[in-house]
C-alpha cells in the first residue's frame, strides 16, 4: 500500500488514480497470421549515394507510372531521358513520368519568403486526390536532402533568424559567407527543419500506405572521415546526407535502405546496389537473405528474384 505523499503543499492519499476511459471491443475478427502477410506488398525505400552513382535511374525501375518531386531540378532528370531511350525504365511512355520542381524566389543573399517546402506539400497533396490517385504507382523524392535544405528555409523563415550584419550567425566572416548555403544555423533552426520533415515524412508514408503505393527518396550521402596516422583521411560511417539527428531517426523508418556503390570495370563503371550493411555503410532490406549482398539496380529484377524465393 503505498502512503500518503505530500507534492508540494497538496495532500495525496495513495496511489494517484488512473483516468476511467472507455474501452472499445478488441476487434478479434482483424487478427491475421503470418500467412496474411504480404512477402512482396509496396516497397518504401531510402536509396543513397554519391552524385552519380545511379540512384535516380534505379528509382525510374520501380511501378509506373511514377510521380516525381524534382528538388534537384529539371536537369537531375537526364539520365532517366537516357535511361527510357535504353529500355531501362519501367515505363514505356515519357508522360508516365510527372514531374514538379517547386520554383523560389531568392531576395538577395538568401531566400526572402521559403515557399518550396509548401508547394511541394501541396502538389503532393493533389497527386493524392481521388481523381489522380489512381493515375499512378510511385512517388519518388529527389533528393531529400535538398528538401531538407528547403525545411530549413522555412524554419529560417518561421523564426526569423537570418544572418545579418548586426546579428552575424558567426564573428567570422568565413563562416558568415558560408551560411550562404543555409546550412550554418542556429540550433533552435536546426528543430525547427527536423520537426517540418519528420512531419511530413510521416503524412506522406501514412498516405502511400492507405492508398498501396511504393515510396521512394533519394539522398546525397555523408562520410565521418578521421585522419590516419600518415595524415590520410579514413572514412568511418557512411550515411545519408540529412541534417543533424535525422540521419539515423529517418533511416530507421525505412524497411529498406540502399546504398549505391560505383567500381571501375575495365574502362568502364559499374554500379551496384547495396543492401546490406557493415559497422561503416548503412544498408537494410526488409528481404534477408534473400537478396546477395550487392544487387543490379533494377527494381524489377528485384522483385523477381523475391517472388521466385516465395514460389510466386
């Protein structure tokens, strides 16, 4: 029995009660077995890697028709051009591939009124009302890292922290030219762009799960470097180029996290697609060992090996 306690000048007679809320019928009729699961579904995938390693090409292999947020720009989808003139992509007709680039409006040294992480939410927002839900298969953002760029924008924005010559982010002109690139901040900014994608982010995978879609975002990707002992840089961790905390809280949200690796081949370059990882390189799939080490990127391919494992 646990005794009076005294909290502050209030009196407490035992333990403090429990709120009384009304309990609904435990819904026994939607309970399934491992038999009810799905062992191929939708695919929600974070893919990541350097510039140039394929990472938007092997996103234009997932179900078309696909719904594109260009954050990147127009021209990061050149190679997906060249990719449908090779057969490569999963869709057969240009159209089948929408695409948006928010467009901001820049005031001098930095963004005036952040708009883009907005219309970006509003476009997708349209791209999942009942007349155009149906139109397609997969919603591909790329890159995320440059939509978190657009969130710090808009944190900047929301809290009114641009640097200026009065109120410098830093008392050295070298990093106040830097935080040109919006990425020198205050911390409280730094909440402020986490809170706006993790909320996001969670919308966007609620949706695509209600409506069986496959999501996809692509990533630059971030080394942790040390120095050796000759002087030489050794890279320690790689990870998805997010800010701050959300390099490791985002990619725990994913089933499937891939990396993308280039290795020279001859005179040529060859990509491959890593899915499982080590104390360094983030990797992940929700296949196991179904799927080797390191993959064609071809979703497709894929697939396919997941449905011949299950005897689909």
């Amino acid at each position: 029995m646990v005794g009076p306690t005294l909290i502050g000048s209030s009196r407490i007679e035992g333990p403090v009660k429990t709120v009384n809320v009304p309990a609904e019928r435990a819904q026994v009729e939607l309970l399934q077995t491992l038999a009810d699961v799905d062992p191929i579904g939708r695919t929600e995938a974070m893919i990541y890697g350097m510039p140039g390693s394929g990472k938007t090409v092997l996103a234009a292999t997932f179900p078309g028709p696909l719904r594109w947020i260009a954050a990147d720009g127009q021209t990061s989808l050149k190679s997906v051009r060249w990719a449908f003139k090779e057969g490569l992509t999963s869709f057969k007709k240009l159209e089948e591939l929408q695409l948006y680039v928010p467009q901001e409006t820049v005031q001098g040294r930095y963004i005036g009124k952040p708009s883009a992480f907005n219309l970006m939410q509003d476009m997708i927002d349209y791209w999942f009302k009942p007349e155009q839900v149906d139109s397609w298969q997969t919603l591909v953002l790329d890159s995320f890292t440059e939509i978190n760029t657009w969130a710090l924008d808009l944190g900047l924005g929301l809290n009114v922290e641009y640097p200026s010559t009065s109120k410098p982010l830093s008392t050295s002109d070298q990093i106040n030219r830097k935080a040109m690139t919006r990425m020198v901040t205050g911390q409280q900014d730094y909440k402020t762009a986490m809170g706006l994608i993790e909320g996001f982010l969670r919308n966007v995978r609620i949706e695509c799960a209600r409506h069986n879609k496959h999501l996809v975002i692509l990533c630059h990707e971030w080394q942790d470097t040390t120095e050796g002992s000759s002087g030489e840089l050794i890279i320690t961790a790689v990870r998805p180029l997010l800010i701050g905390q959300l390099r490791d809280k985002v990619s725990k949200d994913f089933d499937d996290v891939w990396h993308m690796e280039r290795y020279s081949k001859g005179t040529g370059i060859e990509v491959k697609v890593r899915v499982h990882g080590d104390n360094k390189t983030l990797a992940k799939t929700r296949w196991g060992t179904i799927m080797p080490r390191e993959v064609d990127p071809d979703y497709r391919k894929m697939i396919d090996t997941v449905k011949k494992y299950h005897g689909l």
